[in-house]
C-alpha cells in the first residue's frame, strides 16, 4: 500500500494568553478526551489540567501545585476511569492523583514493588477497570543500585 499524505484542518485553537494577558497554557505533556469530546489537557508546568470544550471554549482548570492531597508537583499525563474521574500522573511524586471534574481530590495511588526503595511510574494509561503502567522500579544492592522498567496492567 501506498504512503498516504493526511491533510489537517483546523477547527478551532486557543493560544498561551488570553486577550487580558494572562497565562492558560504552560507546557502540554498529555491529554484526554471523555465522551462528549471536552479535552482535558495536562499542564506540566502550571501543575494543572485545563479542561477544554469540544468546541474549543476554555472551561478552566483542576489541581494546583504542591504536595498535599491533590496537589500535583510534576503532572505529565492525564486519563479518564470509566465513571469519569481524572487520574493525573505526578511523574516527581510517584503516583497517581485522582480528582473529580471540579478538582476535589478523590485519593491517590502509588505503586509498590517489595525490596525497592523507589518505584517511579512514567505512563499510566486506563484501560476498562484497571491500568496499564510503565514503570522503573530501584532496589539497593551491595555496592550497586539495580534498575528495572517494567510494565504492569494492575
């Protein structure tokens, strides 16, 4: 089969400020999409998700940065659970944080590997009820730290 030449066409596009001047977008490393076509867009710098209409219009934004309950330090990826919660990945924290659509803080989770002193996920991605995780996962052993990248459906 022939290599195919796709053609985009742009429907609608929101830039880094709005007409006030004030910061919306920082750096996106991820996003999701629910049913009805609203974006959910993970903000790695600002430490936040926006959360993007269909048709384009900003709707706002969920979580803020720090390290408490719901707070996200480093956030790089975003997926929905099938009851619609967002689970946002906080790569410097090492867990995910689920949060509902108003940002409520709904709990977290962190994987665990007995032996290791650090378990560090990179991509979680909800698949049915359960995820699929990439992870690399740190043991201390004599005279070496010994490293490994595992993937998971959890």
């Amino acid at each position: 089969m022939p290599p195919e030449t796709l053609e985009f066409r742009e429907l609608w596009r929101l830039e880094s400020e709005n007409e006030a001047g004030d910061l919306v977008f920082g750096v996106i490393s991820g996003v999701a999409e629910d049913e009805d076509g609203t974006l959910f867009l993970c903000d790695s710098q600002l430490k936040t998700v926006h959360i993007v209409s269909a048709d384009g219009e900003y709707l706002g934004h969920v979580g803020r940065e720090g390290e408490g309950p719901g707070e996200l330090r480093y956030p790089t990826r975003v997926f929905l659970r099938p009851d619609g919660t967002l689970g946002v990945l906080d790569l410097f924290a090492h867990r995910v944080v689920f949060l509902d659509r108003e940002g409520n803080f709904l709990g977290d989770w962190a994987p665990q590997e007995p032996g290791a002193f650090q378990v560090a996920p990179n991509f979680v991605v909800g698949i049915g009820d359960g995820y699929v995780v990439a992870q690399d996962v740190y043991w201390a052993r004599p005279g070496t730290i010994e490293t490994r990248s595992m993937v998971g459906l959890f």
